[in-house]
C-alpha cells in the first residue's frame, strides 16, 4: 500500500515499530518537504513487503561499494524520478534513513546518504567509517547525516 507523505501533519503511519517512530516520520516529512519545494513531487513511501525490488537495489550498492549491510529491518521505501535524478529511500525500523541518488547523465551525481534520528546511536555498521554532520530540521528535530559518492554504475529506473 502507498502513501503519500504529508510534511504539513506529520504522520508515523507504517513507521509505529521503531523505537524513534516520531523522529523518523519528521525525517519522512523533512525529505517530502524538500522535494516537493524544490520540484513540486509528492513523495510516496511503500511498505518494505511491497518494494522488495527498491530495498534490494539499495542493499545491492550498498554491499558492492562498501561492503555495507544492515541489522535492522527495513519498514518503508520509496523509488522515483526528479529532473534527472534516479532516487532510492529505504527507512529502517532503527531510525535510519538511506538515500541513493543516481544521475541518468553521464558523469552526473551519483551518491549514497545516511541520516540518523535524533536520538538513535550511530549503527554499528557505519561507526568509524562516516563522519555526521548536524543539521537542524523543524520536522525532525536534529538530524546526523553522512555520504559517499558511487563509484561503480548501478543505473536504476524510477517506478
């Protein structure tokens, strides 16, 4: 089942069995906000049963760029086209949000985000291989966020 994601009532809806359910649905609402300010995208998050194909292409960059694999288990993610980047989101059940942005350009941006709830401690699997920056979201209250750009090619196409 989709749902859309309304940065204006922010809901924990399919978000209720993480223990940072309310700082991870301001972090859903934060990235709604942003995309829809910035390209006027609604952006529509799928229960992780339901997007299996998402999830695993995230875990399959994760995995071939830095060895990367995660505990917690996955409870939304989402996968479209803006402008002409390719995104990813996968929510886990920890608080941990991960994005990857692909460019269809050549050349183009190609990057994999992380951000943390306020709140949750920095995953075992990502401690001392990322430094958190801070950023302070109305939304979402602190947010820590990291990065690293893709290196292989991992084209993906916008559901």
């Amino acid at each position: 089942m989709s749902l859309i994601v309304d940065f204006k009532n922010v809901s924990m809806q399919g978000l209720e069995s993480s223990p940072f359910a309310e700082a991870l649905a301001g972090v859903r609402a934060n990235e709604a906000r942003y995309y829809w300010n910035k390209y006027q995208h609604r952006f529509v998050v799928e229960a992780a049963e339901d997007s299996v194909d998402t999830i695993d292409y995230v875990n399959h960059v994760l995995e071939n760029e830095r060895g990367l694999k995660f505990a917690s288990r996955p409870l939304e993610s989402s996968r479209f086209q803006v402008a002409d980047l390719n995104m990813a989101y996968v929510f886990y059940q920890s608080g941990l949000s991960i994005n990857v942005l692909y460019s269809v350009e050549p050349g183009g941006k190609r990057a994999v985000g992380f951000k943390l709830c306020e709140g949750m401690d920095v995953p075992d699997e990502l401690a001392d291989k990322f430094k958190f920056a801070r950023q302070k979201s109305k939304l979402a209250g602190t947010i820590r966020g990291s990065y690293f750009v893709i290196k292989g090619e991992y084209p993906i196409e916008a559901e």
